[in-house]
C-alpha cells in the first residue's frame, strides 16, 4: 500500500507534467484510432456515390438484382415445375442472405411464343396475318402498371378464356379492339387456347427503385399472376413454360464495405445455382462491379494512410519521448536517492509502469473518441486547411479502433520507460557527475545517425528519380491517384537526417560568434551564448523537434496544394471551359448497316469505288446556347481529328481547331507560363486575317515550317483549304501533345500535331460540320441552371463534359479526400504538440536554471536583462530551429514533391506537373509559430517573474 500512496503523491506532485504526457498519449491514440475510422467512412461513402453515379449516368437502380432462366423443353413437366418450386424459395431468401431490405419484389414468367389469330379472322387474315405473342404474368401487375383504356382483367373467370392485358403497340399489331378473343391452336391436337385483351396498359413509375417496363415485352398477353402459377405452372397446359425471372431492388444504402465479401460471394453462388439448372441463365447485379474493386481500394488507402500518418506519429513519439525525458531528468535525483537507498531497479520501473499504465488507461478512455472527431474533420476537408460543408461521415467506433488504440499505448508506454530504465543505472555520485559534464555529444551524434538517415533518404531519392524517368520513357500508367507510400516516409528522413547534420554544426557557429565578439557581449549575451556553446545537447531536442515540425508542415502544404492544383488543371484544360456542348444536327447521313451485314461500298455505275459522300448537315441556333440560364459567354470551337495537311511538299495527319477569337478568347482556360505569350496575344495575332493559323511546336519542328509559311489543310472528300502560318504553339485548350506511348523527346516517337484557324473560314472553304459549344458560366451561376434550361428549351444535347462535376468527382476521390485530411490533421497536431513540447522543455528548463539566475541577480544584472538574455536564447535555439525548419522544407519540398509525378498518368498529365506553393500556407504556418513563440516567451517572462530567486542563495541549494 505504501508504493501506492508514493505514486499518488509522486503523480500528483508532478501534476503539470503527468497532464503534458497524458495530452501526447491521447492525441496519439485519437490519431491511432482515426485511421481504421477514416477508411472505413470514407470508402462507405465512396461506394455510396458511386452507386448514385451509377444510377446518375446508366438510369440504372444500383440496388437491382435480377436473375432470369430459360427453362428446357427436355425435362418433363414435373421435373420443371419441381425446379420452379426451388428456384422461388432459393430467391425468397436473397434478401435475407444478402442483408439487405427488398423495396420491390417482381417476379416475370412467360410462356413459349405462338402464333395468335383473332376468334373471328377471316381466310384472308388467317393466311396473311402472323403476329406472334406469349403469355406473360407480372406479380402486383396492378401496381406496376397505368391501365390507359378497359379494366383489369377477372382472376375467378373459368370460362376456359383467359383475360389478359396488353400494350398499345401491341393492340394496333393484333389489329382488334379490346374484348375481342384471340386463339392459339395447337397444330397436331387441334386444342385451342383462347385470350381476350381487356385493358391497354403502360408502364407505372412512381419511384427510382421499381424499374419494370411493360413496353420492353410489347408482344405479350399479361394475365394475373396467380391465374398463370396455377395454369402453368401447377398444372399442365398447351403451352410450355419459356422464360422465368426474379428481380429485386434491394436498399443500396444499406450496403456496407465489411460485407463486400458477403455480396460478391451471394452473386457468385446465385450464378453457380441457376447455371443450367433449369436452362441458359444469368445473374445481373449493377452493383456489383464498384463494389468489386472495394477490397484493393482498402488496401491501397490502408497504406497509403499509414504512410501520410507516419510523419505525424514520428512527431508524437518524437514529443512524448521528450517529455518523457523531460520528467525523468527532474527525477533523477530522487531514482538516485532511492537506489542508494537500497531500491531494486525492478522497484523504481515498477512505479513508473503503473504511473505509464493509469495514464495509458486514460489516454485510451478519451482518445477514441477524440480520433471520431479528427475523423469527422478529415471528411470535412476540401484541401489543405480548406473545409466545406460536406455531410458528416458516418462514423462508429469498432474493435478495429480500440485494437489499434491499444496497440498505440503499448508502444507508447515502452517508448516512455526507455528513459527511466536508463535512469535507474546511475547511482547518487554517477548522477552528480553526469550532471557536472553536460556539454557531452548528444547519442544521435555519436552514433553518425544523421548521416546515416542523410544517406539513406538521398539514395531513396534516387531510386525514385530513376523510377520517374523510366515511367515518363515508357509513358507507363500508374494507376490514377495511387500514391506510392515511401514518398511520404522519406522526407520525414530527410528533414530528421538534414536537421540533425545541421544541429552538429550549429554549436561550432555559435562557439564562433562568441570568440569573435567575446571582448564586446553585453554580460546577458555573453551567459547566453557560453549557455548554448556548452550545453548544446540539451537544446538538440527542443531544436529537432521543431525542424521537424516546421520542415513537415511545409511540405506536406506544398504536396496537398502540389496534388490538388495538378489535378484540377488537367480537369480544367482537358475541358478547355466550364462546359462543353454537343448539340444534335439534322444531317444526311445514311442509317448504319445491320449488325452482321456487309459494309456498303460507294460505287459508280462501272464498279469503281468512289469518294465517300460529304455529308450535309444544318446548323442549329447557336443563339440560342448564348441565351441558357447562367451562360455568361459562348463560343463555337470546331475539332477534326482526322485532319490532314500539306506543307513544304510533304503530307500528315493532325488536329484541325476552328475558332472566333473573341469568343474563344472569353471562354477558354489557360494555366500561365504554358505559351512563350498570353493565350490572347495568340489570338490577336490571328485575328486579322482569316487565313491565319497557329500551328503546334511538333509540326513546325518536324517538317521545318516557320511563320509566314504556306499551308494547307482538308480532311476526306473534301479539296484543300489554304492558310497562312502566323504563330508557333506548345499548348492549346483541349488539346494534349503528348505522344500515346514513348517519350516525347525521342525523334522516332510520332507526336500529334495541332492546327487552329478561324471557323468562318474553314465553313466557308472546307465544309459545314458540327462543332461544339464552350461556355463559360456566369459568376456564382450553377451547371443546375444550364441543365434544367436545356430540357426546358428541349435542346437535343448528344454530349455535355462539366468541368465542375468533374472537379467535385475528383475532390471526392477516396485517395484525394485522405491526402487532403490527413496532412491537414497532421500539420494542426505537429502545431499543437509543438506548442505543448515548446512550453513544457523551456518551463523544465526554467526550473532547473533557478540557482543560476539568482546568482545573476546577485551579481548586479536586472530583471529586464534576464529577461534580455532570455529572449535572446530563444532566438539563438527555437527561432533558429524554426528558421532552418523552413530551409529543410523547402529543400525537402523541391526534391521531394516532383515525385508525385508517380501518382499521374504520363500519358495525359496536361499541362505539364509543376510545384505549387501558396503563400497563404506560409503565412499560417509562421503565424502559428509566430503565436507560439509570443506565448512561450509570455509563460516564460511570467515564470520568471514570480521565481523567489533570493532563496536560491541560501546555503546547501546545490
């Protein structure tokens, strides 16, 4: 029991510093924690947009599940209807197995196609007529369809005539009225089958999920459901069964990630069970093919989290192990005392063990759900230090949390007991002379760790920088935005590296300053300077500790901003606008053949082979695109692929643009810096002839045309038109000059070539073809607008490409959304443990400095040169780590995020990948540690104050 009360009173007595360490332990079990939080949310909220976008683009139900069967004419009657039984009871539990609730439930059974006469055909007809037709039955036919003309049909009618309802089309093929019977008869018997259309129908849709067209099956009798089961499915008929399906719309919505396995391993066995079971069969599940690749994209987004993690958990070790240290080195003495007072070392960890243990138990008690918020601020994240009002994840605590929680305390306390295990080896008079030689060289630099790290992360680099330049040779595709781990784990060894080799030599620079002026420091500056020349290892943590924060937070600013701005560029120029348009024009152009069919070849009457047909097409309004809700400008923008040219005497193929400068010049987007001068300076250049055109870099190169050169242009069945050169190009709104495959800077590789000229022109001497629209919206105006006007004004849109939607995609993008979140939440934490770190070492170090500034009091020096002296060692160790903080990240920044360049598609990464930085980012980082700094020195100068430093003098303080 006594132990106990010592551990108490210890704790307690330390109070400030036990809160400093539990706060590091709990950040660092919320962090922990978050990660399994975070993929899991983050990825259920994928699958889920994606499912809508599937339902979005495709007018698909993602929750559909159909299964359909042919049913074989081989088996005899009570096999199938055997078969049937089991078929229905197998799929009237897919619900169940899957987990999910069914919305609708339809169930479709046909009969084998017949030939169908009306009851009163006359021999004309019955000669002449051949309209085929089934009996079909829908279940809740009622409810899935609009009855138009007549009734539904008399389930309880046994007349031996069976009411049935039909389609429009159908009612007009059959050529009768309604209530008039129609009549199947079988050829060798003789029987007779007789149905009467009662009702015209057509399909129902009250809502997204119950997706059954009557129209898909016109030529079909529909007849109640349980009048079908218990004809032909129960009891033997002239008519054999044909075709069954089962089709739910199962509540996507409640589809989650951890029972992927479950839905894909149901659809898989639900193939296996109808294959040929009862005939030719097939599954369909729309679902099925996003929630396929969920399994990999864990995976990935597992790594590549822990890998944006790791910085961060490098910076939570790195503080708890300083403060850590911090407490054991003001206990020292008192583990000293207790061994030399007899006190095992098992003893004294033991003390510390459970000390770690309550605040461990602690930590973990909150951190959960402290990590459910850092999870909630990760969804909410738009881009670095950028948030949006984004629905909240959906976020639970799970085992998975509290496994990896655990785990996070266990190391955590390990790392915590390394400095008291090596504390209980000193013994009183070991631990006095310790203290008599602190100026001795730090472990990091004894051992050459900083060289070593130094070593390992340049050579990394290296491999990396190889890597990049075989991908852009090959023009391989990495796979979107798959970020390789290590890129994100070798600049935290860099800057650790980088940091500590400059922390070897900043004592020496500082023993310089000092000899050169040592005739002239005021006493203040002259203390401060023989302090941090000879007591170098004790400031080595506080200074890395910052670097590394500092040198982190920047590049991982500089890499979000590098990622995002990258991304939104290709988005943007691809696009050329914020929208592009294709509109339908009424043409000439003969239908395409039949599947199967030979192509037609166009020929004269003597069998040679002709030209093809130019085809003639009318223009519609292009006023009218000017005029839709939201469209601030227009533009006309015509490209032909197929192109050709002539120039100098030699022929090729390229991209032909056609334009109106002023318009193109309002609506087009372009990245800076891409042309040798402005986009309009090109577009001014052109405007005064209509002859002129610009030509791409690749053209001019290869077939050594110069400005003021002839061209021509055409494309087939058409003469050539002639230009004039007047500009040379690298780069033009949508249009990509990179080769498909191969290096573009390899004469041997083909590169497209490009040629933009005036529209007017080109209609006028070329043909009349259609182009497409760019707009350009007008300020706070939404795509919403233009789409509702353009069903409005029925505009029969062929083709719509929105940059906008599709920068929200990609913001939506899992990979994106965790690089965006995470170095986020990292950046915030390394800036709250910095400032938690920051005060806790100065004020220990204070505390242990109370004799000495007694002693300068006593010597003469005031309050304000203490507080002088002070200031100016905060300036010569913290603001001077701070200050090579930004050097290494810029450093680590301009070596480390050109290799993101892995994480894009060589082949399409247009306009070329280039560093983003953006002062905002500087601006809040140096206000972080600006305010940091100010309230350090603010606790720091208060501290001071209320030190009762004249009782540091009495006799026996040391």
């Amino acid at each position: 029991m006594a132990i106990w009360t010592m551990i108490f009173r210890k704790m307690a007595k330390n109070r400030w510093l036990q809160l400093n360490l539990w706060f590091g332990l709990t950040i660092c079990v919320a962090l922990f924690s978050s990660m399994p939080l975070y993929s899991h949310a983050i990825l259920q909220r994928t699958l889920f947009k994606e499912l809508q976008q599937l339902q979005k683009d495709q007018n698909i139900y993602p929750g559909s599940l159909r299964a359909s069967t042919s049913v074989s004419g081989t088996r005899t009657f009570d096999e199938n209807k055997s078969l049937i039984a089991k078929a229905d009871r197998y799929m009237n539990g897919a619900p169940q197995r899957l987990g999910l609730d069914a919305q609708s439930y339809i169930i479709t059974r046909a009969t084998q196609s017949f030939k169908v006469l009306p009851e009163d055909a006359s021999e004309r007809e019955k000669k002449e007529m051949s309209v085929t037709g089934s009996i079909r039955t829908v279940s809740d036919i009622e409810k899935r369809v609009r009855i138009i003309d007549g009734r539904l049909p008399d389930p309880n009618r046994n007349d031996g005539i069976y009411e049935a309802l039909v389609t429009q089309k159908y009612i007009i093929d059959l050529k009768r009225d309604l209530d008039h019977v129609f009549v199947y008869t079988k050829k060798d018997t003789g029987e007779q089958l007789r149905i009467m259309p009662v009702g015209i129908v057509e399909s129902k849709q009250d809502n997204a999920y119950d997706q059954f067209n009557v129209e898909s099956y016109n030529s079909s009798f529909y007849i109640p459901y349980k009048k079908f089961n218990q004809d032909f499915i129960e009891n033997e008929s002239l008519l054999k069964i044909s075709v069954l399906a089962w089709q739910y719309s199962l509540n996507y919505e409640q589809m989650n990630i951890d029972h992927i396995d479950t839905y894909l391993s149901q659809y898989k066995a639900m193939n296996n069970y109808f294959n040929m079971r009862l005939g030719i069969a097939s599954v369909d599940m729309p679902a099925k093919n996003p929630i396929a690749t969920y399994t990999e994209k864990k995976d990935k987004l597992d790594i590549m989290l822990w890998s944006l993690y790791s910085p961060v958990m490098f910076l939570l070790a790195f503080y708890l192990y300083m403060a850590a240290n911090l407490i054991i080195e003001r206990q020292k003495t008192e583990i000293s005392v207790l061994r030399s007072r007899g006190a095992s070392r098992l003893q004294i960890m033991f003390v510390f063990l459970t000390e770690s243990l309550l605040l461990g138990a602690l930590a973990l008690a909150v951190g959960p759900f402290i990590g459910v918020y850092f999870t909630k601020i990760l969804g909410a994240s738009s881009g670095f230090l950028e948030f949006v009002q984004r629905s909240s994840l959906d976020v639970v605590l799970n085992s998975s949390s509290y496994k990896i929680a655990a785990a996070a305390v266990a190391g955590s306390i390990i790392l915590i007991l390394i400095p008291a295990f090596l504390a209980t080896r000193a013994s009183i008079v070991g631990h006095k002379q310790q203290m008599a030689r602190g100026s001795k060289m730090s472990f990091w630099h004894k051992t050459g760790i900083d060289v070593i790290l130094l070593g390992v992360a340049i050579y990394m680099l290296y491999g990396f920088n190889k890597r990049m330049d075989d991908l852009k040779a090959l023009a391989l595709d990495p796979n979107a935005i798959q970020v390789e781990p290590l890129l994100f784990f070798m600049p935290a060894l860099f800057c650790l590296g980088t940091g500590l080799l400059v922390l070897r030599v900043y004592p020496w620079l500082i023993k310089l300053v000092f000899w050169i002026g040592r005739r002239w420091w005021t006493p203040a500056l002259y203390s401060t300077l023989l302090q941090i020349s000879r007591s170098s290892s004790q400031y080595l943590t506080i200074k890395v500790f910052l670097i590394m924060t500092v040198a982190m937070g920047l590049f991982s600013a500089n890499a979000a901003r590098t990622i995002n701005g990258n991304m939104e560029d290709k988005i943007q120029y691809t696009t050329g606008s914020d929208i592009q348009l294709s509109v339908h024009w009424d043409n000439d152009k003969p239908p395409p053949p039949m599947p199967g069919a030979p192509a037609m070849v166009n020929a004269d009457d003597n069998g040679a082979a002709q030209a093809p047909k130019v085809v003639t097409y009318t223009e519609p309004s292009f006023i009218t695109m000017t005029e839709l809700a939201g469209v601030e400008t227009a533009a006309r923008v015509f490209r032909k692929d197929d192109a050709n040219f002539s120039v100098n005497g030699q022929n090729g193929g390229t991209t032909l643009y056609g334009i109106d400068t002023l318009d193109f010049g309002k609506v087009a987007w372009m990245r800076g810096g891409l042309l040798d001068y402005p986009i309009n300076s090109y577009l001014n250049l052109i405007a005064s002839n209509p002859k002129a055109v610009l030509i791409s870099r690749s053209l001019a190169d290869k077939y050594q045309v110069k400005p003021g050169d002839p061209i021509s242009a055409k494309w087939a069945g058409l003469d050539s038109a002639n230009f004039t050169v007047y500009g040379i190009i690298d780069y033009w709104p949508g249009w990509n000059p990179l080769p498909q495959t191969g290096n573009e800077e390899d004469p041997n590789v083909r590169l497209p070539n490009l040629i933009v000229g005036h529209l007017s022109y080109i209609q006028n001497h070329l043909a009349l073809e259609p182009y497409e629209v760019w707009i350009k919206l007008k300020e706070g105006a939404t795509s919403a607008l233009i789409y509702d006007d353009l069903v409005k004004k029925e505009i029969p849109v062929e083709k719509l490409v929105d940059a906008n939607q599709l920068l929200i995609r990609s913001k939506n993008d899992p990979f994106r959304l965790a690089i965006n979140g995470v170095m986020t939440l990292g950046f915030v934490i390394s800036m709250m443990i910095s400032f938690f770190g920051f005060l806790l070492f100065w004020v220990l170090t204070l505390s242990g400095r109370t004799l000495q500034f007694g002693i300068l009091r006593a010597m003469g020096i005031s309050f304000m040169q203490i507080i002088g002296m002070l200031l100016s060692e905060q300036l010569l160790t913290s603001a001077a780590a701070i200050l090579f903080g930004v050097l290494i990240g810029n450093a680590v920044s301009s070596q480390f995020v050109p290799l993101f360049q892995l994480s894009f598609n060589a082949t399409d990464q247009v306009p070329p990948f280039e560093i983003v930085r953006q002062l905002s980012d500087y601006v809040q980082l140096y206000s972080v540690v600006g305010i940091m700094l100010t309230i350090g020195l603010a606790v720091l100068g208060i501290r001071v104050s209320r030190m009762k430093i004249t009782q540091a003098l009495k006799l026996g303080e040391e």
